[in-house]
C-alpha cells in the first residue's frame, strides 16, 4: 500500500454501529503512510467519541458546520480543498441518501459537496436496508453524478449486528484501505524514507555574527519536492533561507554544520535513500566569543578549524544509505566530481559549473552532470524544479539496481 505515503484522506464517519470499526480504519491509513483527518456526523458521536480518532489520526476531529471557531481554524472548504481522497465509512442509509439528493445541511454533507476529490462510500446498514429500492437507487443516482469521480467499497455479506444475516457489512478495514490505495498511482520512490539537506550553514563568531554563504535553499527544496511527488517520505534538513518549504514534508531547521550533521545521523535508521544539496561551511571559528567583538585595531585574525563533512560521514556510515552529493565546481567540473564521488564514498555525485552567471547558486535556474561509478548523465540549463524531478527519475533508477545488487550479493 505504497501508494498512500503522503496522501491526505478525510475520513467522513456517520452514525451506525460499524462506526467503532472506523477507529481501526484510521490505524491502517496511518500505517500504510496516508495523512487522515477525520470528519464526524452527530450520529457517528452516538457511537465512537472524537477523542478516540483525534488520538489515532494525530489531527483534530471536525464536526460542526455553524461554529465560527471552527471554520477559522479548517473550515468546510478549506477540508474539500485538503483531500486527496474522501472515504465515507461507514456510510449509513441515511446518510447515502442525504448525499443523492445533493443536502449541505452538516458538515459532512457539505464537504462532499465542495469537494473536486475523488470520493468512495462503504455502505454499513441492516441487510434489508441495503436490499431496499430506495437505497439502491440512491447509490445508482449517485454514481451517475457528472463530475464526481465516486467509488463503491462493499458493503461484505454475512452475520450483522442485530442478527441478520446478509449484505450490508462494512467491509474489513484493511480491506478498505487497500481499496484506496488502489485509487493512487504507485511513484518510483513509493514508501522509500528519503532525506535532503539544503540551504547553506552559519557558523557562529560571537552572538550576534556569523559566517556564512550565498545557497538559496532552491535546488534542495526543489528536490524534497520532487522525490514526495515520486512518493517518498521526505525530511528536509535545512539550514536558514527565505523560501517555504514544501507541502507534506518533514522538516528540521538547523543552523551550524555541525548541526546539520547531528540531525542527519539521528535520520539515518529510517534512511534509505541521503541526498546532500547543502552548502555546508568548511570551516567554522575556533572559538566563539560569549560576547559581541569588539570594534579595535585595523585588522582582525580569525582561527578557523574543519567542520566534518556531513554526505562523507553518512556515506562511510555502517548503515550507509544510497547516498547523493553535490559538487560546485569553477574549473574541470567533471574530473573534480568524480575524484569527491571516490573520496566521500558516494553513489552519486550532481556536477554543476558555478563560474557560470546564468545559472547556479542563487538562481531559478540550473545545468548538471550526474555522475556515478559506471557512468555520467549530462542535464542542459533549466529549472531548478524540472532539473529536480530528473534528477529523481534518475536517483530512483540507480537506487533500485543497488538495491537489485545488495541483494544479489546477499544471496
Ligand atoms: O567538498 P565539497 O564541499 O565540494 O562537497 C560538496 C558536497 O559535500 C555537497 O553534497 C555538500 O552538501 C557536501 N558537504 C557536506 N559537508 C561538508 C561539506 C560538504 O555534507 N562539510
């Protein structure tokens, strides 16, 4: 169930017994990755309380329409406009047939309403209710709704609650979940635990200085972007920049190299994949002085000593994942790259010429050959977000014949 890693589903729960199965429902939409909020009619409250899916979804719980502080915080739109996917389960008689008749009178009702996501009902009711005319029209008309793309899960045959036996179950909530699953295309990166480093570093002088270089953040932040559209469950390490940070994505601020290198290892047991497009000081100041320098002879003489090198430290790591650096050359860009490829111990290197005023560190825009042990892949001038999401086209390929080979070698 790759396919869910980083999909947003609401979850809309209405009133009837399979209710409590919901809570269950939530456990594995998390577990498969998927971001779940939880929308509740007043019926679904009869039966489970919002605490129990607050506490499982990680989110808070949404059900009144009419309350202004409410539609401050998420209101009805904002939730349509958050989904990817909106499941109804379990999606009582009632409810179904509030929905076919098009109904915004709760909060639930107009959500489906406003959304532009696809939707999927899990029926749950009494087997004759299910049989009944009415229902079965209901969903009919339902599913020929021009515009909505809505989908059927169920409802299971066998015994039900009240000791009938028959259709009208909700089906199993790993079942259902799978089913969405089935929704989502599955990305080259599905479910890989992903880190990027961006940004530059800043080394500390006194309180209130520090040195520290031009890196706008945009090549790193394009790529965290890029590998969560291939699916992957990314955490941004970013040292200090005036850009946001991509939607649905982890992120660590940090400041010093040696910063940067802590959060880093701290990632890497759940690291498969360690992409390094930081500029990261060499050198940070010996010492930092408690208080602000002050101003007094003409000159002033700085010690500086090596920060570690994060990519290298990662890439001879026991638990080394696939590993990627970056390398900002003037002169003999490819020859360069490759002698870091070797030195740092890394899978992968992107090259790219920073003598270069068009493109590079601070612009919109970049060039890059990515460089590895058996090969090289020349990339011409362009965007930082399309050069990203090649550049992810191609970490996923060369990812998957290391991980082909680890196993080959393991056999
Ligand atoms: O050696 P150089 O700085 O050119 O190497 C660049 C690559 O090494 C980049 O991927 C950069 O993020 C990484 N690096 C690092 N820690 C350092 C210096 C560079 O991770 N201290």
């Amino acid at each position: 169930m790759q396919q869910l890693t980083n999909k947003r589903i609401l979850l809309g729960i209405t009133g009837g017994i399979a209710a409590y199965k919901s809570a269950e429902l939530v456990r594995s939409l998390k577990k498969a990755g998927a971001d779940v909020r939880v929308v509740m009619t007043s019926g679904a409250m009869e039966f489970i309380t919002p605490l129990t899916l607050q506490a499982l979804s990680g989110n808070p719980v949404h059900h009144a329409l009419l309350d202004p502080e409410a539609e401050a915080g998420m209101g009805h739109i904002e939730l349509a406009k958050w989904a990817d996917l909106l499941l109804i389960a379990p999606a009582s008689a009632n409810f179904i047939a509030r929905l076919s008749q098009g109904l915004g009178d709760d909060l639930l009702t107009t959500v489906c309403l406003a959304t532009e996501a696809p939707m999927a009902l899990a029926p749950a009711m009494n087997q004759a209710m299910w049989k009944d005319g009415t229902t079965q029209q209901n969903i009919e008309r339902l599913q020929n709704v021009k515009g909505k793309s809505l989908h059927i899960f169920g409802p299971d045959a066998g015994e039900q609650a009240c000791g009938d036996v028959g259709p009208g179950r909700m089906l199993d909530p790993d079942l259902i979940a799978a089913h969405c699953a089935d929704l989502f295309e599955s990305g080259l990166l599905a479910g890989i635990n992903l880190v990027v480093t961006a940004g530059p570093t800043r080394e500390a002088l006194d309180p209130v200085r520090y040195i520290s270089n031009h890196s706008s953040g945009k090549m790193g932040y394009a790529i965290a972007e890029a590998a969560r559209e291939a699916g992957a469950r990314v955490t941004l390490i970013t040292g200090p920049v005036n850009i946001s940070a991509p939607e649905r994505v982890n992120v660590e601020c940090v400041s010093s190299a040696r910063e940067m290198l802590e959060s880093s290892l701290e990632q890497l047991p759940q690291c498969q994949i360690f992409i390094a497009a930081a500029a990261v000081a060499d050198y940070r100041p010996l010492n930092i002085a408690n208080q602000k320098i002050k101003k007094s002879g003409d000159t002033i003489e700085l010690k500086m000593v090596k920060n570690p090198d994060v990519v290298a430290t990662i890439a001879q790591h026991e638990q080394r994942p696939f590993t990627v650096g970056f390398a900002a050359e003037t002169q003999d860009v490819e020859d360069y790259a490759r002698g870091k490829l070797e030195k740092k111990n890394l899978d992968m290197i992107v090259a790219n010429d920073v003598s270069r005023t068009d493109i590079g560190f601070n612009s919109d825009e970049n060039a890059a050959t990515a460089i590895w042990p058996e090969g090289q892949q020349a990339f011409a001038a362009m965007s930082k977000t399309t050069l990203a999401r090649q550049l992810i086209d191609l970490i996923a390929q060369r990812y998957q014949q290391y991980t082909d080979l680890s196993r080959t070698n393991e056999d």
